[in-house]
C-alpha cells in the first residue's frame, strides 16, 4: 500500500468514526442549585458587606478590570465554596493557568463541596478535550452541551463528520459563569485559558468581568440548572471513556485502567498568578439588576417555542432604544443586521451619541466575523456612529484596565463585551453585537443599573480608545482613514492598519461567499 493509500484510509477511517451518533437513553440524574445559600459562609458574608441602608433586594457588583483581578475573583470563591461550584463556559484551554484553577476546584471537591462544570462540546478536541478528566475526580460532575459525535484528535474532521447535522452543530452553547454557593457569581466574557488571564505568550484576549453577590445570583444558577438538566447536556461518562482520553494524550504509550482517576491535566509550569481576592475587605457596588438570559432551546433549530428567540440581544437593542444622550458598545465581533442598522439610524435622528469599540482586521481573532463588521463601516460612519478598533500592537502595558494585559509585546485582540447606556446602566456578558449572538448562540448578560459602575467601566473603555485604538473616519469624498492615538507622529492609514495585502485581498474575497446571517 503506498503511503498515499495509508493516509487515505486512515481519513477515511476517522470519518467514519465522525458520522457516529450520539449515545441513546443517557441518563441525566436532574439536579438543582442550592437552595439556602445564606447558610452557607460566603451567602452570610454577602449580608455581613451590606451597608444597613441597602435593600435585600439590591445585589453587589464590583468589575474586574484586568486579568489579575479577573483570576484572582474566580480562585477567591472557589477557595472559600463550601456547598457548591457551578461552572458554565463555551471555551476552556488545558493550559498552566486553567490547571493551576482546576487544583483548586480539585480540592473543593476534595473538601466536600459538590462541582459541576457544563461546557460547550465544541472546542473539547486534542490537547483541549483532557478538562473532561475532570469528570474522573471525585465530588466533580462535568456534562458537555449539545456534543458532536466522532473521534476528538482532529476538530475538523469531527466537523466534517457531523455535516449531515449542520444545522445543529453550528448552534453553540455560548454563555459563561462561575457560581459559588449560589451566594457570589462571575459573568462576562472571559473563557477559560493562558490568553484571557494575561499569562500567553501571544495573543492575549482583552476581557472585563463583573463579580456578582446577592440575590442575582440566584438568577444566574436558575439558569445554569434550566442548560444543566436539558436532554442536550451529556455526561462526559457517555461521550468517552478515561481510557480513550489517556489515549488522546498519550497516544504512544498505553492507556491506563479505567478505574484510575488521573489528574485533568499533565504537570506544566506555573504562570506568576495572583493570590485570591479578600472577598471581605472588597469593595461592593449595591443596585438593582436584572439578566437576560437566551433559552437552551435556542440550539434546537426546529423549535417551534417562541422563547427560543434570541432574547439577550433583542433585550439589548431594547435597552438602546431608551437612550436618551449617549450610548458605548464594546463588541470584538460587531455584524449589524437591518434590525441594528435602523436602530443607529434612529439613535441619530435624536442625536444620541455613538460610540464602538471592535477588532481592527489586525487584531481580530475571527476573519470572518471581521468581513461582515467591513461591509457596514462606511454606512455607520454616515449615521455618525463613531468607530474604533483596537490595534493589535500595543505601545505601552496598559494595566487594570480592560486592556489589562500583563505581557510586553503581546497581540492584543478584543474580547470584552458590554453595552453602557447614559452613564447610568451597563449590560456586561457573553454576546457580540452581531448575528450570531442574535440566531444562532445561546447568550448571557447581567444589566446592571448604577451610575457609578456604569462610569467606571465607561472610564476604562475610554482609556482603550484613547491609547490603544484606531478612529476610523470618512472622508470628504467617501474613503475610509485610520487614525492612530495620539502620539508624537501618529499615524494616518489609507487602509487596515498592520495588515498585509494579502489578507486584505482574501477579506475582498471572502466578503461576497459570507452573509450576515452566518455571522
């Protein structure tokens, strides 16, 4: 057999194995959050923190604005958890970071506390797909939401294996929270690795979480139980065995029992990571909050329910369209369809000011999503919508800020998401402006309404914009100009700034084979 031959056999063979289904009559043992979470040390210290004058109603907020911080919040309630860890994520990256993370809910485990960790099936293949050993450690349940089935070494070809289930697999589970206790909660949009905690050495994702106490969180694990005991939500135990990922991991070397718990991930270096945030001496913003939350049913396509509309980006555009004098958006993937573009045009006809901050082709991490946000610049320039994008090479270190990255030298991309309305209320989750936030992914976003918050996160925009973004312009006779921060000589670009031909050639490409609403 020539080599040709052997190579493709064994594609053929993985193929194969992709087109398997899914297992049948899983079972799914329904649990709930917990039910008292004021007996519990960190619900008794939420009401320890509440000022007197503040209602029991009202929730408290505090941002994180950097990847210490935002690091550091999630090692301080896993570390003082003493019921129970919820923990939702589209995306975790086995790396030093998340396996200095997971030793720590490793040891709440340890220590009794109950741990569930549901995560998107989507990114679970190679060196990636061994957080599900974390299925193997005592205490832990871990489920993987709306899975493909087939062989986890290759991502495409477990894609390529579940064409004939297009329509499913490219709805994602995309929401994001961290739950302890149900007492104190983390949303935004951070998922889990190197790169979103300022530890990688290349690209860093510029993220900003809120850290949430109170009786909010209680909405946050309501929804967490409605996507955990959905029939969409497999055990790991029903996708893989521990055998099989030992095997992914070490495909030279024999696998071990099927008994043996084997730690989730293979000893690496340690990153300098901060120590965990003093819960008690932390700051608390007290205010009243509310989430908007998209049903799991949004991931099945034939669903014929009404709530499976998109419902966080249609309670965003609600909230836009209250705004009175000035609206931030921060948004890595920004594709506004005709709903959002009609918005912008209203939002000027009341001479409400526009401000977003996106990817620049440069720093973008999703090309496509890049040449949807490309074709619609021109037009939001003439509704006076301002317009920044972030540079991927950053001057300076710009710490505690949503910049925040604590590497010299690093590829800066855009990750935040937040919507910040007349500098009283922000909306602070896992969506993008954009329309597969809209159609296609489930989403999550706490709004938050509270002046001082809302300023404070408007502040640290504004310094990104003002040191670390492009202002894109139009001029007189309708050409685009990129304008660098203010500096000694900025710099005045007639096209995407550091940016080869080459791939402004393939966006010009690419721009007629994708429409919005893949986006």
């Amino acid at each position: 057999m020539t080599r040709f031959a052997s190579i493709g056999s064994a594609a053929v063979v993985l193929l194969l194995a992709g087109c398997a289904g899914l297992p049948k009559n899983v079972q799914r043992p329904v649990s709930h959050a917990l039910a008292q979470p004021e007996s519990t040390p960190l619900g008794q210290l939420v009401e320890h923190k509440r000022p007197d004058t503040v209602p029991h109603d009202l929730s408290g907020f505090t941002l994180l604005l950097s990847p210490n911080k935002a690091y550091a919040g999630r090692l301080a309630i896993t570390e003082q958890a003493s019921k129970t860890l919820d923990i939702q994520y589209y995306s975790v990256h086995v790396d030093p970071t998340v396996s200095s993370l997971l030793r720590a809910v490793r040891a709440a485990a340890q220590r009794g506390v109950r741990v569930r960790i549901l995560l998107d099936d989507f990114n679970s293949v190679g060196h990636d797909a061994q957080v599900m050993r974390m299925a193997n450690v005592h205490g832990v349940e871990m489920r993987m939401f709306n899975p493909l089935p087939g062989n986890r070494r290759s991502g495409t070809l477990r894609a390529l294996g579940s064409l004939d289930d297009f329509r499913r697999i490219q709805h994602r589970m995309h929401n994001k929270l961290y739950i302890a206790d149900n007492a104190w909660g983390i949303v935004g949009g951070r998922n889990l690795g190197d790169a979103y905690f300022g530890t990688a050495d290349g690209r860093d994702f510029v993220d900003m979480d809120v850290l949430a106490a109170g009786p909010v969180v209680r909405s946050l694990s309501t929804s967490f139980d409605r996507y955990w005991n959905n029939p969409l939500a497999y055990p790991v135990a029903s996708l893989i065995t521990p055998a099989e990922l030992a095997r992914l991991r070490e495909p030279t070397k024999p696998a071990p029992e099927e008994t043996q718990t084997a730690s989730p991930t293979a000893p690496t270096p340690t990153p300098a990571l901060p120590s965990a945030l003093d819960l008690g001496s932390l700051p608390l913003v007290w205010a009243p909050a509310g989430l908007l939350v998209d049903s799991p049913l949004k991931l099945v396509p034939e669903s014929d329910d009404p709530h499976a509309n998109g419902a966080v980006i249609e309670g965003l555009l609600s909230l836009l369209h209250t705004a009175q004098r000035d609206v931030i958006i921060v948004s890595p993937y920004f594709v506004p369809g005709p709903q959002m573009m009609a918005l912008f045009a209203d939002l000027k006809k009341r001479g409400v000011r526009v401000q977003v901050l996106t990817n620049s082709l440069s720093s973008t991490d999703a090309l496509l999503a890049q040449v949807g946000y490309a074709r619609h610049r021109k037009q939001l320039l003439k509704l006076n919508v301002g317009l920044f994008e972030m540079r991927s090479r950053q001057r300076t270190r710009l710490r505690d800020t949503v910049l925040g990255s604590e590497n010299v030298g690093s590829r800066a991309s855009l990750h935040a998401k937040l919507v910040i309305v007349d500098g009283h209320t922000i909306a602070i989750g896992s969506m993008n402006l954009d329309q597969r936030s809209k159609l296609q992914n489930t989403e999550i976003a706490l709004v938050i309404r509270n002046t001082a918050l809302a300023q404070q996160a408007a502040a640290q925009v504004q310094a990104v914009i003002s040191a670390g973004a492009w202002k894109v312009e139009l001029t007189p006779d309708g050409a685009l100009r990129w304008y660098e921060p203010p500096a000694d000589h900025p710099r005045v670009a007639d096209h995407d700034p550091d940016t080869s031909a080459w791939l402004r050639l393939l966006e010009k490409v690419l721009t007629p084979f994708t429409p919005d609403e893949m986006l």
